[in-house]
C-alpha cells in the first residue's frame, strides 16, 4: 500500500467528516434511543414509567393488537392500489407526453407535475373542499347528474380509503409519467429502428421494446412509490383522520396516535422499530436490484 | 406528415390538454376560492366568474398573524438548505471521486436515512428535544429537517459531480491544487446550476413538510402547515382562509419548480436514475 492511497483516504474521510457526525448525531443516536424506549413502560399517563423495563413486552403486545393489524392492512391496500394504479396511468400519460417534443413538450410536462408540487397536507385539504357536502364540487356534480352517490363518502369506511387513494393517484401519477417519460427520452433508437424494417406492429413494438428498455425505471419508480406510499401521513390526517372507525387508520396515524393522542411512548416506539425494519426491506431490495445494477453497467 | 397525421395529431393534442385541465381542477378550485367571499365560495351552482376580494388573505396573514408563520417557514427552510448543502456538498464529492473502505456503507445508511418514514425519527427526536429544551425551537426543527435533506442533497449532488470530466480535477492537481482546492475552485462553480436545483429542492422538502414540523415545534416556531389545520374549528372553518394559506403554501413551490424542471425527475428520483 504506497503513501499515496493512504493520504487519498484520509481526504475522502475529511469530506465524509461532516455528514458522518451530523447524521449519527440527528438520526443514528435517536434510533438507537428509540429501540431502548420500546423495551421500556415509558408512558405519560403512569409517573416514573420511563424507568421501568419490560423487555419484549411491548413487541408481543404488537403482535396481538388487532388495531396494528387492521393499520397495516390498510396501509397494504392503499399502496397496492395506488401504486399500481399510478403506474398504468403514468404509462399512458408518458407515452402521450412523449409524442409531443420541444417547447410543447417542456409546457405539458410542467402543467402534469403541479400535483406533486403541492404539499401533501394541501392536497388533503382540497379533497376535503371538492368533497364538502354543503358547497363542494363533488355534491353539486352528483346532483347535476342524478348520480346514485352517496353524497358524503367520506363517511363510509370503504369509500373513505377510496377518496384516499384518489388523493395519492392525483398526487403522485405525475411522478410516475416523469420517470417514465425520463426513461423514454433516453431509449436508444436503434431497436426501434430494426423493428420497423422488419414490419412489427405498434403493439409488438411496445411490449417486445419499449417495456423491456424501461422495465428498470418501471422497477426503481414502483419501490420509491411504494415507500413514499407507506409513509402516508398528511393527507390521511387532514382528510379523514383515520375514521370512520379506523377504515383509514394507515400505519404511521396509528403510531402517531398511540405516541401523541395516547401517550403510550413505548409502545409508540416499538412501532417505530418494527416500521423501520420493514422499510429497511425495501432499503435492501432497492439496494440489490436497482443501485448494484446501476453500478454494474 | 400527411394532412390526416396532422389532424389526429392535433385532436389527441386538444384532448390530452382538456384531460390535463379537467386534473388540475382541484387546484384551481383552491384557488378561486382563496378569492371568493364567504357567501361566493359556498354558491351552488359554483361560481365560475366573481369580483377576487383579497379579504381572505387580509383576515388569516395580519388578523390571525400567520405572517409569522409565514416568516418561521422562511428561516427554517432556508437554515436547512445551508446546513444540508455545507455537509452534504462534499460528501457528495467524496462518493464521486474517492473510493473509501466503508463507503459503501455510508451510501447505504443514507438511501436508509431516504426510507426512514418520518414518525420513526420524529418520536425520538421529540424526546431527545424534550430532554436538551429544543422543543418548539428553530434549532430543533431545522436539525430534524436536515436529517432529511443532508442524504437528498448527497444522493442528487453525486449525480451532478459524476458528470465533470475527471480529468478537469486531475489536471488541477498536477498544477498544485489540493483536493479541497479542486473541490471550491472547480467541481463547486462547474455544478453550480445542479447546487442551485439542489437548493430548491432542499427548500421545497422543508417548506412542504407538515408531521416532524407539527411534532417539534410549538406556537413561536410553528411553519405554515402546521398552522394551517387551526383554521378547521369546533366553531367552524374557514374555508376561504385555509384557501388562502393553501395558496400561499404552494405559489412559490410552483414557481421554484418551473425553474427547475429541467432536474425535477433527477432530484425526485434522487439515487433511482443515473
């Protein structure tokens, strides 16, 4: 090993320096602290619980509650559905924005990423205007239509996660088209080329060329919408606040209420823990499939 | 292209931008409403042509005092862009240009830090705050923010620095630049329009957040998402005034935005996409 490499890692270490204290500081420390919460009673509602430990205790109350279940089922619909249903769109809509180039192209594409641009909680609040029963868009359109619509659905469980999912499809669609749309642009010509000569239709060229050519960004979009999708807080919150019943009770408003509504600090954490672990899953998997990939070409 | 080609060509046109129209409705909608009185707002059929009053504005920003939330906003993204971007700028470089042991790992930890939902940091963090008194402070809410960002700004940053030929930096250290020189003087002016969409984004990232805000901060350092749900009242809502923050909220990111298109899928899909 010559001088020279070793010098070479001390300066990549001095440029890391700052990130490495400033993340184990904001972000390693309170993990860590949050994993020795969970085996503890912390609890604001019993004086002096903070000291108590329980070991596993709040890990197999987890496991048990039903309610952690029912978030975590809810959560599992509304990123499937949303997820999947913002990759169909966002096809569509990538290969429309696709067909158009130049300034046109630059002004379509700049209308379609409004949506994303708005923050998650106004989102929520404008869902909850269109859908006023007294004065929103929503009821004066069931009216002029004579629609049999419940004109409140956000008052029943199953259409309040549907109102829900809509939200994050009006959201996040735009993202999808983007990616795809990068992806498109940076197809090379060729293959599209060889096809023609050799006469294959519009339907064959999509599915023998251009899903193949983009299925990595299709892939790498799919798991980031899928984590930001698990992450739903904001809107859920503004729009129906988990209810009715908790038909809407997505797993990071059911933690939020056992820390802060009910003060059940450790058990709150233990929760945390176990989001954590899942998501790092999904780290892994991101980790595996797309960015080793990326660094193989 | 033959008149037919043309034709249809147009009519998807028409329609794709109808379709668009019709999808960002729900925006509009907000919008106008930010204009209308209260009488006009709750109109039925909605109304479509009205005389904009900017009462709504008037009442929330100097009646309710949200322009100190509006100000709060301000410092806090702007604190977390400047400490993201000091730490996250050459720790991007780093990636970019040096091979280190254990920076694999590091790469790693921060597309975790990127996973990471946000309650999972915000509860310990609100403890850690309670115990050092750094609840409902700037400094609370701008370390917890960047804790966010510092990884966006390495993962996006990295791309950009990847992109300057090598052998700009080589050629400047045979001439005697040390490594921090070549990083100030060359890589950091030669990615500056990358910094700069960087930048916006670290702000947009802060500016939208609303549930590690809501947590971390109390009524002096409150952001203007986390103000904006005390407009919904047991007595009522204000409909007209939440329309007017909303707006308030969202016109400068729309704005940032348009400026950086360009790197608007790059910084979304940070460390997805080369």
């Amino acid at each position: 090993m010559s001088l020279k490499v070793d010098y070479k890692q001390k300066t990549a270490l001095m440029f890391h320096m700052p990130a490495i204290v400033l993340l184990t500081l904001i972000t390693m420390v309170p993990l860590i602290y949050n994993i020795r919460i969970s085996f503890y009673d912390f609890s604001l509602t019993r004086a002096g619980s903070r000291d108590i430990f329980v070991g596993l205790e709040n890990y197999k109350m987890i496991l048990s509650d039903h309610e952690f279940w029912n978030s975590m089922w809810v959560t599992a619909k509304f990123v499937i559905t949303s997820t999947f249903i913002q990759l169909v769109l966002g096809v569509v809509i990538a290969l429309m924005l696709n067909y158009y180039s130049g300034a046109l192209n630059r002004l379509l594409a700049s209308l379609i990423m409004i949506p994303m641009m708005v923050a998650p909680l106004v989102v929520g609040l404008m869902y909850s205007f269109i859908l006023n029963p007294q004065f929103g868009l929503y009821s004066f359109l069931v009216d002029l239509f004579h629609l049999n619509l419940s004109k409140t659905p956000l008052s029943a469980g199953g259409s309040a996660l549907l109102v829900l999912i809509l939200t994050d499809i009006w959201e996040w669609t735009p993202f999808m088209a983007l990616m795809i749309l990068a992806a498109l642009k940076a197809a090379p010509i060729e293959p599209y080329e060889a096809a023609l000569i050799d006469g294959a239709n519009r339907s064959q060229i999509f599915f023998r060329i251009t899903i193949p050519l983009i299925r990595p960004v299709i892939a790498a979009s799919i798991i980031l919408r899928g984590v930001e999708a698990c992450k739903v807080f904001d809107k859920a919150f503004i729009l129906t606040g988990g209810g009715p019943g908790n038909s809407t009770e997505v797993i990071d408003l059911f933690t939020y209420r056992e820390a802060f509504v009910n003060y059940n600090f450790s058990y709150a954490a233990a929760l945390c823990v176990v989001l954590f672990i899942i998501m790092l899953i999904f780290g892994i998997l991101y980790w595996n499939f797309i960015i080793r990939k990326q660094s193989n070409d | 292209m033959t008149k037919k080609a043309l034709a249809i060509r147009r009519t998807v046109l028409i329609i794709f931008i109808l379709f668009i129209f019709i999808y960002l409705i729900p925006y509009f909608w907000l919008i106008s409403t930010s204009f209308k009185t209260r009488v006009e707002a709750f109109s039925i059929p909605p109304k479509l042509i009205f005389k904009p009053t900017m009462e709504n504005y008037r009442m929330v920003f100097i009646e309710k005092n949200f322009n100190k939330n509006l100000l709060n906003s301000i410092i806090v993204a702007f604190f977390v862009t400047s400490i993201s971007l000091t730490v996250g700028l050459p720790s991007a470089y780093a990636f970019s240009r040096f091979c280190m042991k254990g920076d694999k790992i590091l790469f790693f930890y921060l597309l975790g830090t990127r996973f990471t939902p946000v309650i999972v940091l915000s509860l310990p963090l609100y403890f850690i705050m309670a115990d050092l008194k750094l609840l409902n402070s700037f400094l609370g809410i701008i370390l917890a923010h960047s804790a966010f960002n510092i990884a966006f700004v390495v993962w996006m940053m990295k791309g950009f620095f990847d992109t300057i030929p090598k052998e700009i930096d080589e050629s400047a250290r045979v001439d005697g630049c040390s490594w921090f020189g070549s990083f100030f003087r060359i890589a950091i002016p030669l990615a500056a329009h990358g910094i700069a969409a960087t930048s916006i984004f670290c702000v947009i990232n802060s500016w939208n957040e609303f549930l590690m805000a809501f947590i971390l901060t109390g009524y002096k350092t409150a952001t203007l998402p986390v103000a904006l749900p005390g407009l919904m009242t047991p007595q009522g809502t204000f409909w007209g005034q939440i329309a007017a923050v909303g707006s308030v909220i969202t016109i400068p990111v729309l704005i940032f935005a348009f400026i950086v298109q360009k790197y608007m899928v790059q910084g979304m899909s940070a460390g997805a996409i080369k």
